[in-house]
C-alpha cells in the first residue's frame, strides 16, 4: 500500500501550483497588453508623423478702389500722351459694319468671330462681361488714342477669352464689312507682340479701310489682352495716325505691375514722368 501524504504536503503542492498559475497568466497577460498598447499606438504615430494637409487660400478679389488704382496714369506713359475724360464713350465709327458672310465659302462660323471681334473693339469688352470690379481710363496724343482698362473676370471665361483672341488672326485674317449706307470696309486682322508680363497674353494688329466723311480712311489699332491671377488689363492704342506699339508695350509692362500690387495688397509706385 502507498501512503498518502499529509494534509501539510497537499497544502504546499496547492500553494505552488497556484503560484505557476498566477505566474502564467501574468506572463500572458504582459504580452497582450503589450500587443494591445502597439496596436493602438501604431495609427496614431501614423497619424501625428504625417504631415498637415496644405491649405490654400482664395485670391483676395480685386475691388473697385483696387481697379481703380491699378489704372496707369499720365506719368506712366512716354511721349504727349494726355488723360481725358469720356473714354467709356469712345468708339470710332469705322469699326460699325455688318461682317460679309458670304465671303466666309467653307467655314460660316468664322464670319460671327469676326463679327464679335468688330463689336467688341467697338463696345471696349474685348474679354467679355467683367464679373466683378472694373475701371477705364483714355489717354489722347493727335490723332491718336490709348484705352487702357483694368477688370476682374471668371478665370474660365477669362481663358476661354484669350484662347479666342489667338484664333483670330488665322479665323479673321482678312475680311469685309459693311456699313449702314452699304459702304464697304476691309478688314485685316495679325498677331502683334505682347511683352511677357502676367499668366497669359494675347496681342492682335486690327486694320480697317474704309472712308470717313467721304474721305478714305485707315483705322489701325493695336490691341494687348494680360491675365494677371483672375484679373486682366486690356489696352487698345492707335487711331487714324497710325497705330502705337511702343507705347502699348510701355502701358502693359507697367499696367501689369500696377495690378500685381494692387493684388498683393500694395500702393503701386508712381510712374517715372515725363521725358521730353
């Protein structure tokens, strides 16, 4: 027969066998707790090492003391050059005709293009509607006349503007029109140089023959479109002299200028003044 073991050696056993049990579940649970605290810890290491979504503020919009600012004035330009008054009301009468669409054999849709350009030469909205602040100013030198304005657009529209202005020269290159007494006129329209001022530009070389109180008379015109962020310059210079090319580079150079300060928040500079 096996003796059994006295009540004192059961208790030690019991004691001991407990102890490996707490000892275990200890263990295991160290581990868990460790493979918890990593688990919650890994998504927000992830999160606070991973860097700030970039934030991008909307230009400030251009206002009507800031269009008006932006406008060059006298001291801008070189030569006699002298600000008048009225310039919204300008329009010379050469640029009033029904374009010939007949003459338009293989593409009828140029012939409303050119129509377009004629209108808008005439009613000085080159770029289309303004969607926001816009201000004009003239400038007078003889016979000669620069409109130079200031305005905030639709950027969609304000690119699909420009991209019409680059088609011209090939839709509307050479065209006729007629006048309310069946006068006829002809049109000739090529790509000018723009100096490279803004986001975008486009620059046109408008001729038109036809009289003037019975007389034979050219208009030429030379024309510059400048996006400068959402906003855009325009400057038509030229008149029945002749057209004015350097002084519409000088009113785009320093116009451009003028609106990038005025955008940025800043007084434009005054121009250098007169030189002769």
């Amino acid at each position: 027969m096996i003796p059994r073991p006295s009540p004192l050696v059961r208790a030690l056993a019991s004691a001991m066998a407990v102890s490996t049990l707490l000892a275990i579940a200890s263990c295991s649970g160290e581990g868990d707790a460790s493979q918890a605290s990593d688990a919650t810890a890994t998504p927000l290491a992830a999160r606070t090492s991973a860097p700030a979504p970039t934030r991008t503020s909307a230009p400030p919009r251009l206002t009507q003391a800031g269009a008006q600012a932006a406008l060059i004035t006298e001291d801008d330009l070189e030569g006699d050059w002298n600000q008048v008054k009225g310039a919204a009301a300008w329009g010379d009468t050469l640029l009033i005709g029904k374009v010939d669409v007949a003459q338009f054999l293989t593409s009828k849709a140029n012939a409303a293009d050119c129509q377009r350009l004629l209108d808008a030469l005439y009613d000085d909205d080159l770029l289309g509607k303004p969607s926001g602040a816009s201000a004009l100013t003239g400038f007078e030198q003889g016979d000669s006349r620069l409109l130079y304005q200031v305005a905030a657009h639709n950027p969609v529209r304000l690119s699909a503007s420009l991209a019409w202005l680059k088609t011209l020269p090939v839709k509307c290159d050479q065209f006729t029109a007629t006048d309310a007494k069946g006068g006829k006129r002809t049109v000739q329209v090529t790509t000018a140089s723009v100096p490279k001022q803004g986001d975008a530009r486009q620059g046109l070389h408008v001729t038109v023959q036809g009289t003037t109180n019975g007389e034979p008379a050219t208009l030429t015109l030379d024309v510059a479109a400048v996006r400068v962020g959402n906003d855009a310059i325009t400057v038509t210079a030229g008149g029945l002299a002749g057209g004015a090319h350097p002084s519409l580079e000088l009113a785009v150079r320093t116009g451009a200028q003028r609106l990038k300060d005025v955008q940025s928040g800043k007084t434009p500079a005054a121009g250098p003044g007169r030189t002769g």
